[in-house]
C-alpha cells in the first residue's frame, strides 16, 4: 500500500531575474516499508521535491504552486504549519548531508534526543533517556550512557550521522527522508552508514526516501530507483530495470559514471559533458536535448511523454517513439 502520494508536485522560486521552476509536474510513490531511491545530479530538484513533501520550502522566495502531497491518505500541503510540525520529526523522520548544522553545538546528545521524544510524544525525562540509550546502540554507538552526556563536537563525522540516524528514528516514523546522508564522509565511512541503513531498513519498518547523486549508492538499499533531471522525474523502475535496461539517455550518462569499487572491473568513468538546463528559462522541449549526444530535432521543440515500459519502469525520451531510430544502452565499458 502506497504510504506517500506525490501527485504533479511543482516547486518554484520567485527571485529578481524571474520564476525558477525547480520542479515541475513529479509524480510518484512510496510504498509501505519500501525504500526509494532519488539520484541526478545537483540541482535537478531532488531536494527541493523532499523540502516541499517536509514543507520546509522558504516562503517567500519559494512556493509549492501545484500538486499533493498525501501521507497516510492525508494532503500535507493544505496542512497548517502547526500541524505540519507534529509530523516533522514524528512521522517524517529526516537525515541531511552535514549533521553539524543539523545538531545543537551547544546542547548534550543527550538533551536534543530527550527534547525530541518530550516535543513530541511528552514521556518524562528518565524514560526518554533511556529510549535515547537504546536507539544509540542500535546505530552501534557503545557506552550510549557516557555518549549521551557530551556534545556534538566530541563525536566524529561518521559517529555524528549515526547519531543523527538514531534521531530520526527516536518516534518511530513511517517515513525517513535522507538527503545525501553520505556525501560529506570519506569512502569507508560512507559504507559504514550505507550498511548500518540496510540493516535498519529491515530492523525497523520505515519506508525510506535516499538522495544522492551517486547511482552505486542506491544500488544495495532500494528496490525502486527515480532519476530526476531538470526539475522533472525523467526515468523510475525497479533497482534492476534502472541498471539492467535503463531507458533514458540522461540515466545512460548517469551509469556511466558510477565509479566501481570493485577494482577488477574498474570502467571508464565517462562524465556527462555540459551544465543543467537554466530553470529559469527552462528548455521548449526535451531537458536534456543540449547535452543528449541522440537528440533529434523534435526533442528541441517538443517535450517527451513518459511511456510505461512496465508496471513501475517509465521513461520520457522521444527515443520510445515506436518512430525513432533504435538507440539502446551499450551497457558499461568493462575494458
Ligand atoms: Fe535525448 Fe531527445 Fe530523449 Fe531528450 S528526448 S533524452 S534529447 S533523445
Ligand atoms: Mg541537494
């Protein structure tokens, strides 16, 4: 059953120079205890679409001008604020990239984890403690009674996402938001926190939302994969179709720069020459079309529809035309 409805999402931001469309028409789900992921490169609207489902867009400049948003059934973007801050931190869980902006320099672990759980389900301080303790342990961090009692600089970076981790999942929310959890940590500890979320994936049955522009990254924890370009959702499917038989030009590219860790196998990296499109002035046709080493001239003037290449894979290039030459991934170079 589908937990989060995201139905023609679009997020704008009104600046000086004009209306930025950041993310325009998204569509999509996320199943019970499902976990999806959302890559593309930077600025392609990944985390403008999860601050609009938080409805933590700055109003002004920014605006959701379109769309809903449902959780459980119910629309979040018609939700008063007040509402809204009952579900932030208690039914939409979050982790971000940095956890030092994210943590109270000033305030122990212990009393911004204690804080959380009194916001928002009111037990008595002793009890919060000790759910702290535990949820602590459960993220790996030993001697959680010592842990809870210093402040944020006295743990790592790599603690500190841990720490953040165990935060968000301190209420138990159906949903968990992270925004490159792993981008500002060294390799190994990147791989650390990607197995830590796997094996909480399964201990406890949130459904998961994972940012990154990093395609190897989603590979081992979700089964469903988004790729955004340019504001727009430009291919989603399963784990496996999106690296098996990927559709669209822009996930070729994307593949094709995933660096293996495997060293026996090491590829070609072959970064995707070209900046993204100016949302400001967004493209006429096709998003891609100035850096698609396939565009042809319709894909300048005219924007591709998505066609359904099963049940959950779709994709939106004019490649899928029953008219269009036949162009297919050449899959990656192993030599
Ligand atoms: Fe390339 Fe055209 Fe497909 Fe866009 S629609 S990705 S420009 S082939
Ligand atoms: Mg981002």
């Amino acid at each position: 059953m589908a937990l989060l409805e995201v139905e023609n999402l679009s997020t704008s931001f009104y600046t000086y120079a004009g209306e930025v469309q950041s993310v325009s028409g998204v569509s999509f789900h996320v199943d019970e205890g499902e976990a999806v992921g959302i890559v593309g490169e930077s600025g392609c609207g990944k985390s403008v679409t999860v601050q609009s489902i938080m409805r933590l867009i700055p109003n002004p400049p920014g605006k959701i001008k379109n769309g809903q948003i449902r959780l459980a059934g119910r629309d979040l973007v018609r939700l008063p604020e007040k509402e809204m801050q009952k579900i932030r931190g208690k039914e939409i869980g979050m982790i971000f990239q940095d956890p030092m902006t994210s943590l109270n320099p000033v305030l122990t672990i212990g009393r911004q984890m204690t804080e959380v759980l009194q916001h928002h389900e009111g037990i008595g301080k002793n009890e919060a403690l000790g759910r702290a303790a535990k949820y602590l342990t459960m993220v790996g961090i030993s001697n959680p009674e010592r842990r809870l009692k210093q402040y944020p600089h006295e743990f790592s970076g790599g603690m500190r996402q841990r720490v953040m981790i165990a935060m968000a999942l301190l209420c138990n929310p159906k949903l968990l938001i992270a925004d490159e959890p792993t981008t500002a940590l060294d390799v190994t500890i990147q791989a650390q926190i990607l197995e830590l979320m796997k094996d909480l994936k399964d201990k406890v049955n949130t459904s998961i939302i994972l940012i990154t522009h990093d395609l190897g990254v989603v590979a081992g924890l979700c089964s469903r994969i988004i790729v955004m370009y340019g504001g727009k959702i430009v291919e989603m499917g399963s784990t496996q179709d999106i690296f098996k038989d990927p559709r669209h030009p822009y996930t070729w590219g994307l593949l094709k720069s995933v660096p293996r860790l495997d060293a026996s196998k090491r590829s070609k990296l072959v970064p995707i020459v070209g900046s993204p499109p100016d949302l400001l002035n967004p493209p006429k046709g096709c998003g891609f079309a100035a850096r698609c080493p396939h565009a042809m001239k319709i894909c300048e003037t005219q924007p591709p529809a998505y066609t359904d290449l099963n049940e959950k894979h779709r994709a939106a290039c004019w490649l899928l035309h029953p008219d269009a030459p036949k162009v297919t991934f050449n899959g990656i170079d192993e030599k």
